[in-house]
C-alpha cells in the first residue's frame, strides 16, 4: 500500500485496462465524478490516456442535494475540472427525499438508483459505451466485510464486479478497484487537483462508515495487511464464482425443462450432482421464479434441496414460500410458481344493478339500493360498505387492478398506492389477483372489498339514499367471509 508515482500509477490503470478489457480504443466514457479524490482521480487518469487510446470523455455529476453548501462546492470542482479538461460536463440535482417518500426505499438505496439513471441517460445521450467509477481498494475490503457480517455465499464475496452489463452494450466500469484509496489521495496532490472531502464520510450512522471508520481500524491489529488480505479474497471469489456460474448454467441446459413457468427435471441425475452446483441450480431457478429474489437465502435453498435430494417420501408437495412449490412425483422434480397471470377485465354498475359476476376471478359484487332513514351497520365487514348514492358519479366501473392505481382512503389524509394497502393488510397475493376495485365515472377508487373504503360519498345525516355492496368470493381457500 506504499506511495508510488503517478506516472507508476497511470501505467498500473493502464495495463488493468488493457488486461482486464475495460475500454476499447475509440470508445465513448461517462466518468462519473462527485468531486471526492477518487473520482477526481480516476477523471485525470482516463484523460491522460485518452489521447493515445482515442476516448471520448463526457463528465457526469450528481448533486444528491444532501450537504447544502458542501454540494455545492463540489459541483463548482468538477465543473472547473471540465472546462479545464475542455470536456463536455453533464450535471443533475436530484430530490433524494422525495424518491424516498415515493418508494419507500432507503437513502442509500434510493440514492443509488437516481445516480445511476442518470448515468445511463448521460451515456445513451453520450453514445457511450462504459459508464466509468470510481471505487477503489478500500472500498471493495469495506463491500467483502460488510457481506461476511451481513451474512453472505461465496458470490457475495466476490464484492464489487470490476465490470457489469447495465444494458446491451453499456458497461458500468470500475477501473481503480485495485488501487488503494492513499495512492489516489497522493496522486491528486502530486498533479495540484482540487477535491472535496465528504464531511457524512465522518459520521458513523451508515454501516459503510462504521466498518471504514471503526471494525476495519480495529481488526487491522490482528492483521496490519487486512485490506489486501480481503482485496485478494474478492478476487479469488470472484473468479471462482464465475467458473461456478458457467457450470451451474451448464447443468442447467444438460438437466432442467423449462416449459411455461413450470421447471422440471429427474431427482436421480441431481443426486449425482455436487453438492455446491446442487445449491446454485437451485437458487437459479428460485430466481428465475422469485418475485423477491432477495429474499431467497441460504435456509430456503438448503430446504428445498435436502426435500429434493432426500430419498423418501417418492412423492410431495411443498410450498417454500413467494408462492413457490416444489412437487415430486416418483423421479420427477418441478417447481412452479402457479399464480396464473392475472386477465384484465371492467364491467359497469348502473343505477339499480342488483349483481355483477366477474367470470374471469369467480367474484360477485351484489348492489343493494336503499331510501330513508335508515342506518347502515357501523363497522361493515371488510368485504361490505355503504355510500350515499347521491354522492357518486355512475355508471360505477368493476374492475381488475391497473399498476399504479391510487385512493384516499377513509381517515387518512392525501391518497395511497393500492399495492400498499394490500401490502399492510396482509392479503396474501393470490388474493389480490382476486379483488376487484371499484371506482365512479370519474375513476375515482372508491372501495377495495376486504381492504378499506375510500373517504368520498361517505353516509351522514343528509343522506337520503344509500347504496350497499357486498362482496362474494366462493371456492376460495384463502379467504374466509369472517375477515
């Protein structure tokens, strides 16, 4: 990790190119700079290459808006680097709060997903083809450790990619992820570049900066050389998981039938398999069937592998969770997610409509149409509502769910997304395929039967005439009238 000479650095990036297959001569780069060291680096780097190789640089900057003055100082850095450089410079303030109010997701997260949109968008603009960044060593030791606490298989020690296809023909990059974060410091100070020093790198609430601030500094008495130790594991890792890969996948082919949605193959030919190709065939096609792919760890690959392999019972059905089942009949192993897609369909409700009868989901709504004083139960099912019928806007519309759909529902101020309403009320998704929503002429949602009422044409004490659905849902395993 000593200090070298930036003309000692500038070859070892080079060659790291070239060996590696980074950039081809003539191709265009997006350099995403932040205006931290490393980025500042990595942008003077490639432009002292690119001459000789013929690339055309474009500089991309994201303001994440989180640092106030600070933020701003590091966009007015990467601007005057540009010009400087007399490079095109692309740069973007993105509303990271906001992105997380609307996705529910976590700064990082959040963070990440806007950067790299951006970064896309620059490169397709750009006619790039790479997208350049700038994690270094340092970082990739922080990844490799952050997994091993985190719980991790050996994929997740390969850390970082050091190239990874974003779409056709558009690579995200990372040419410095074998040189340390000091050498990158003191290049920087060698060729007089001004940076900035992130100030939150200092603050230990992210997990990133507690490792890189406290457990690496730590662990490092046991080991002065722990960067490099876990440097070289990743890059082990990564090579052996990629020699993994092609032989999961060629097992694949050699054994599994994929038809549909239903995946099959012969529980003797995968008795005869290795154990470790066992688990990654597995985890394979639990990603492929997965509508969280995340959330299939190591237990439920184990199980499913151990209820497959086992030599008793010949025959089973087993539910692992996502919808996911695995069914052997004698030899034959499949696995299916058999939540059949859903059809779209919309039927409309007149005035005085007694049923309606969605074929397509089984369901009937039934309408009932009442005057005077009456009062409607307080507390209705959460399959039946009441609403002033004077209040609404016919016809009324039955229909399938839309992605997207919203309503503001009773008691709650602005409007919410149907999907996560669904989510909180815990109805499982087989069901949600099965729940109509109903909604006026002017596509408001007003009602999603065994979720919640919508807060429009509401009965008081001036409604005169009300309108109570109900809903029917017969054959249904999943869902009991006593909800």
């Amino acid at each position: 990790m000593g200090m070298e000479s930036a003309g000692e650095l500038t070859a070892r990036v080079e060659r790291l190119i070239r060996t590696e297959h980074l950039i081809s001569p003539g191709d265009g780069v997006v350099v995403a700079v932040s205006g931290g060291p490393d980025s500042v680096a990595l942008l003077h780097l490639l432009f002292a290459l690119s001459g000789r190789y013929r690339w055309r640089l474009t500089v991309a900057h994201v303001n994440h808006g989180f640092r106030g003055e600070e933020s701003e100082r590091e966009a007015a850095i990467v601007v005057g680097l540009a010009q400087e450089l007399r490079l095109p410079c692309e740069s973007v303030d993105i509303d990271v709060p906001r992105h997380i109010r609307e996705t529910g997701k976590n700064a990082q997260v959040a963070a990440r997903e806007l950067r790299y949109a951006f970064l896309t968008e620059v490169a397709e603009r750009s006619s790039a083809s790479r997208i350049a960044l700038a994690h270094h060593a340092d970082d990739q030791a922080e990844t490799a450790l952050m997994r091993f606490i985190r719980g991790t298989g050996p994929s997740g020690l390969a850390g970082m990619p050091m190239r990874r296809m974003v779409k056709n023909g558009l690579e995200l990059i990372r040419p410095l992820l074998r040189i340390y974060k000091s050498d990158l410091v003191d290049y920087c100070h060698r060729h007089r570049l001004p940076y900035c020093t992130d100030s939150s790198n200092l603050e230990n609430k992210y997990f990133r900066n507690q490792m890189r601030n406290v457990a690496l500094p730590f662990l490092r008495q046991y080991n002065e050389q722990l960067s490099s130790s876990l440097l070289h594991l990743t890059e082990m890792a990564a090579a052996e998981n990629d020699y993994m890969e092609r032989e999961t996948s060629e097992i694949f082919k050699q054994m599994v039938k994929r038809d549909g949605g239903i995946y099959t193959w012969s529980a003797k030919s995968f008795a005869g398999v290795h154990v470790a190709l066992q688990r990654r065939l597995i985890k394979l096609i639990l990603n492929y069937l997965a509508s969280d792919p995340d959330g299939i760890d190591f237990v439920t690959v184990e199980g499913a592998r151990l209820a497959i392999a086992a030599k008793e019972p010949s025959n089973f059905r087993r539910e692992i969770g996502q919808n996911i089942t695995i069914v052997r009949e004698y030899d034959r192993i499949a696995v299916h997610t058999m939540v059949l897609q859903p059809v779209a369909y919309a039927y409309a409700v007149e005035r005085g409509s007694e049923t309606i009868v969605i074929p397509e989901t089984g369901v009937m709504l039934e309408f009932r149409w009442l005057d005077g004083e009456i009062s409607p139960a307080r507390g209705a099912a959460p399959y039946e509502a009441w609403f002033d019928a004077d209040e609404l806007d016919f016809p009324l519309s039955v229909r399938s769910r839309k992605p997207g759909d919203r309503m503001k529902p009773y008691g709650l101020n602005g409007t919410k997304k149907v999907k996560d309403m669904y989510i909180d009320a815990k109805i499982p998704p087989l069901l949600r395929e099965r729940i109509p929503i109903v909604e006026d002429a002017k596509g408001t949602v007003l009602w999603l039967p065994g979720v919640r009422r919508s807060a429009h044409a509401g009965c008081g004490a001036k409604t005169v005439h009300y309108l109570h659905m109900k809903l029917h849902m017969p054959e249904s395993p999943l869902f009991s009238m006593s909800r």
